[in-house]
C-alpha cells in the first residue's frame, strides 16, 4: 500500500502542470456577454458562486481566435481555471480558515490516497494484459482480418475486455485509439471501435438533485410536465433522459436565431430554397433531451489521466517507443476528456452550429436551453427522428439522394467553409426525421413574419410511427418511404451529441489548405513532403524520400480513374495514407487525423445511400 501511496504521489506531481490562465480576461469575457437568465429560485435554491461562467461566457470564448487558438481550446481553459479556484473570495474569517483546511485535506491526502488505489486497481486489470501479449506471435494469419494473426485478433479482443472493466476514461481512451490509424494498426483500430460503455446507470435520486441545481433550486415537479425515469442511454461519462418541460420553461426553437426583420432580397432567397431545396419547416417542441453527468465522474477521470501520464512518460523512455510521443498523445486525449466533462462546452458547440447553418437547407442541430445548462447538465431540444443506421440498414428508398447530398454538403460546409466539425460523425449520432415542406412568403415588406409556436403542428411522430413497424423489413420500409414523399413529406438531417469539435487552429488550417491544395493539383510528392516537413516530429521520419514518392504513386494512380464513388473508395485511399504515416512514422496532428475518419465515415454512408454519389464535384 506505501508503495502504491509513493507512486501515486508521483503521478500527481507529475500530472499537475501551470496553468495559462488570466482572470482579467475572463472577468472581461463575463462583463461583454449577456448575464445568464434565470428563474425563480425554489425554497430548496441555492447560491451560485460569483466565479461560475454561464454558457453565454462560453459562447463568446467559442468565438475568439484573436491568438491564434481555437475557441475550443479557449473555452477548456476557462472551465479548467474555474476548477482550480479554492475558496470564493466572498468567505471569511474561521469559516475561510476551515475551507482552506478542508481543501488542503482533500488536495494533498485524500486524492493521493485514492489514486494509489486506483492504481492497484488498474494493475489487478491489466497485469494479465501485459503477460498475455506473447499470444500475439502464436496461430495462423486471417487474409480478412488485415493478415493479423489469431493470436493477435484474440489479444486485441481481451484488451478491449479488460478496457471496458477499467471504467470510463479506459473506455473513452480505447474510442480514442479507434481513431487513431495513423499511430495502431488498422485491425486495432477495427476492433476498439466495439468498446462500449458498461457502466451501470446512477440513481434517479442524484438525477433529479443534479437537475434541481442546475434549476436553481426550483422544485422537480414544477420543472417538467413529463419525465422519462428510465434513461434513454447510459454512456460512459453521463446518462440522458427524455422529458417535457412546463410551458413556462420551454423557449421556441430557434428564438437564438432572431435577428432584424429579413429584407426582400432575404426573402426572395428563402422563397427559392422553398422551391428548389424543400426546405422543411421547422416546428418547436416543448420535449427536452436531458444529459446529466454521472457523479463524481470528473475526479475518476482526474485520477486516471494522472496514472495515465506517468506511464506515457516511462514508455517515451523506451528509444524505439520515442515516435509515438505518448505523453503529447495522453495530453491530447486528456483535453479531449475534458471537454466532455463540462456539458457548457457542448451547449455553446451547439449553439455555434446553430448559427452557422441559420442560412442552410435542412441539416439542423438541436436547439440548447443555455439558461438552464451547467457543468453537469445539459438540456436541449428532443430530436424526434429515425437514427440514420436504420436508413443505411434497410435503404432510404426515395429519399436516399436527398439524404446522401444533404449529408455531405453539410460535412463538406463544416471542413471547408465553416472551419468548425462535428468529431463524432457516425450514423448513431445523425437522426433523419420528416416534416411538411415550408410555404411561399408571399409577404415582401421589412415586416417581420409572425409564427405562434403553440398552435404549430409537429408531425414528426405521426411520421415515425409510419415507417417504426416496418423496420427490418427493406420492401415495406420501402413502399411507406414512398407513400411519405407522395404526401408531400421532406427529411431533414439533425445533427446530435456535439461534445467533440475538430477546429483547426491557424497554423493546422494554413497546413491543410496548402496540403489540399497541392492533392488537388495532383501534386503527391510535394504533398508528402509538405506531411513530413509539417509533422509534429519531422527529424523521427524514415525514409523521407521514399514516402513523398509513394504519396506520388498514390495520387496519380487516382488521377487515372474517375472521382465518383461509385469506382473509386476514397476510404481504400485514405486508409492506404494512414497506413503509411504509420510504416514511415509520420506524427500527424490528431484535428488533421480526425478530419480524415470523419471522410471515410462519410465515405461508407454516402456509398451505402447513393453509389453514384460524387464527392469532388459536391
């Protein structure tokens, strides 16, 4: 037990690095934005410290770039200072005295304490790992399975197991790693993409604390008409549930959006979408998705993340593990747990996305009730809707172009214009729900058009109770799709779980443009040395020449076929870069490797809806 205590000291001290953080900035931030509305506290309200930042604060970090940075990394920086801050400056005398003491207790005994346990717990799990690796060299190669020997497929097997058992930051670093084709071998990769969460659901008793909170005390029955108890699913980090709000609580989606009265060429503009897009009408709804952070979650991860760095430090020792620079990778993978642990961070993605499709067709995000998001919850708009995995499972009949096209140019407005991508592209995280198509404007003052949220019809469900019964079934699923477009019905893609953003900082966004740049010019031997010269460890590289040589094999052999996806995969030629980025020990930056799987997700979607679907052309 005093050697675990000893170490866990160790990876404490090591762990805890300075912060850059300045409070002047932030006071500023807080003084620009709007204050944080808030109901009427209940007789159970509580006092919400000075120091705490409302979304709004967020919203307005999401949006500065002045340095250089991305307002990703601005915001995680916020929410990391205000974890940091001890005792509010408001307390005083004994009472100061006994926090400070409470403080120090917890900082510098307990934490220590409980990180050598959880380390004596880890040990327990992947000790066996760690013996059972000589498997990896016994049985035959798998031809399908990437040539990976048996032994090797059923160790990969076993980690994954015993990932699972470690709790939620060993499952979010194995998610993690299954994008990573670019350091682990694909067929790794393949099969850390099945972690999944088994993390038991906490109680409804700490669910409805954490929400009474985050509505300042008011009491749980006067907060929501309707309250799912039983979760709609349980993640490794936090839980979400379904509910209705009062009607005195519930805001007309897109009330963010509002602005001065559209002018008449805006309206012309909308008038022509109408026609040619059949942009559906968006429709209000008073159902809320609730995400509520398991508790203490945070000091769990906090502790791994620590028995995590110390380890990446003793591995980096090992010369032929140097390349891989695990510490940068930990780090890496610590900020992006951290932004999943303050749900604001998400709440102000959302809003962002909201914004920079206001003008677009018809993928849409949830609309966020900011005023009543905090750390540990998150409440945002139901998206009523069919996943898109049933549409890839039993076709999109009719709709399979439309979807497909819609699909793809909001990713490629993401990547390309907007700057700004949603990291967790896959079919779970896209719904696919029907409205009627809006109506002609015939209205072309400056006067501002007046809908009453109350007496809007959402038919969504009576939609969706259509298609449900013929899941699983592609020739009914089919002729239903068929009868909703006859009567006048229109998808619209939604966007959920916004957690994870990829946004390129100027020096990663200059590199990818020139990179594109120089592919699209067909130019693959400056564009493999532009990936070596711009990698995070240029002098780590073997063979340099050899890998701009075959970057050069590899875009002219494309050059030679047509772009349509439907003759050539764009996945085969992605995974075909990574594969060599690993061979060649080319570090790529994690945003740029994150764009690439967002493609070859993209990639199977839009092969599996629209064979003929053209990607460059888009």
């Amino acid at each position: 037990m005093r050697t675990a205590l000893l170490l866990s000291r160790l990876c404490f001290r090591h762990a805890s690095r300075p912060l850059r953080y300045s409070p002047q900035r932030v006071y500023t931030t807080i003084r620009q934005c709007p204050s944080r509305k808030r109901i009427p506290k209940g007789p159970i309200g509580g006092t919400v410290l000075l120091s705490t930042l409302g979304p709004a604060a967020f919203v307005k970090l999401s949006e500065d770039h002045e340095d250089g940075r991305t307002g990703e990394a601005h915001m995680l920086e916020a929410s990391r200072a205000e974890l940091l801050t001890t005792i509010p400056d408001n307390v005083h005398g004994l009472k100061r005295i006994w926090k400070g003491l409470v403080f120090g207790v917890d900082q510098y005994i307990v934490e220590p304490f409980a990180t050598g346990l959880r380390f004596l717990h880890l040990v327990i799990i992947f000790v066996p790992v760690i013996f059972a690796v000589p498997v990896i060299w016994i049985g035959g190669r798998q031809k399908k399975r990437d040539n990976e020997r048996s032994g090797t497929l059923w160790w990969y097997g076993f980690l994954v197991h015993s990932m699972e058992r470690a709790g939620p930051a060993f499952i979010k670093l194995g998610q993690w790693a299954a994008s990573r084709q670019d350091i682990f071998p694909a067929e790794m990769c393949s099969v850390m993409s099945s972690l999944h969460s088994n993390a038991p659901a906490h109680s409804l008793e700490d669910t409805k604390r954490i929400i009474i909170q985050a509505f300042d005390g008011l009491p749980f029955q006067e907060i929501f008409e309707e309250f799912q108890e039983n979760p709609l699913g349980v993640g490794a980090i936090a839980q979400v549930y379904k509910a209705k709000l009062k009607p005195s609580l519930a805001i007309p989606s897109d009330s963010d959006l509002g602005g001065p009265p559209p002018n008449m060429r805006q309206r012309v503009r909308k008038n022509v979408d109408v026609l040619v897009k059949s942009t559906p009408q968006r429709v209000p709804s008073s159902y809320v998705a609730i995400k509520v952070l398991h508790p203490k979650v945070e000091r769990l991860v906090r502790r791994d993340l620590k028995i995590m760095s110390f380890f990446a430090s003793a591995l980096n020792a090992i010369p032929t593990f140097e390349w891989l620079s695990f510490p940068d990778e930990v780090a890496q993978f610590g900020e992006m747990m951290r932004l999943q642990l303050d749900l604001r961070i998400e709440s102000a993605n959302l809003i962002k996305f909201r914004k920079n499709f206001k003008d677009r067709t018809t993928a849409w995000f949830p609309y966020p009730y900011s005023e009543y998001t905090t750390r540990q919850v998150l409440v945002e708009e139901f998206a009523h809707g069919i996943p898109l995995a049933a549409f890839l499972e039993d076709g999109g009949g009719v709709f399979q172009q439309e979807i497909a096209g819609e699909g793809l140019d909001a990713f490629l407005h993401m990547l390309l214009i907007d700057n700004f991508v949603h990291a967790d592209l896959h079919p779970g995280n896209i719904m696919v729900r029907f409205y009627k198509s809006e109506q002609l404007s015939l209205a072309f003052g400056r006067h501002k058009e007046s809908h009453d949220p109350s007496k809007s019809i959402d038919v969504t469900e009576e939609v969706l109770q259509q298609l449900r019964p013929h899941r699983h079934n592609p020739s009914e699923w089919a002729a239903q799709l068929d009868r909703i477009d006859k009567e006048g019905y229109r998808p619209q893609l939604i966007f959920i779980d916004t957690g994870l953003v990829t946004e390129l900082n100027s020096t990663n966004r200059t590199n990818f443009l020139d990179l594109f740049k120089a592919i699209a010019e067909f130019d693959g031997y400056r564009a493999g040395h532009l990936m070596v010269e711009r990698c995070r460890q240029p002098d780590a590289v073997i063979n340099q020449e050899v890998f701009a040589l075959k970057m050069q094999h590899l875009v002219l052999g494309v050059k030679s076929r047509t772009f349509a996806l439907g003759n050539i995969k764009i996945g085969d030629i992605l995974n075909d870069v990574l594969g060599m980025v690993r061979d060649h020990h080319v570090r790529m930056e994690g945003d740029f490797v994150n764009v690439v799987i967002s493609i070859l997700l993209l990639e199977g979607i839009g092969r599996s809806l629209d064979p003929n679907l053209d990607l460059f052309k888009r």
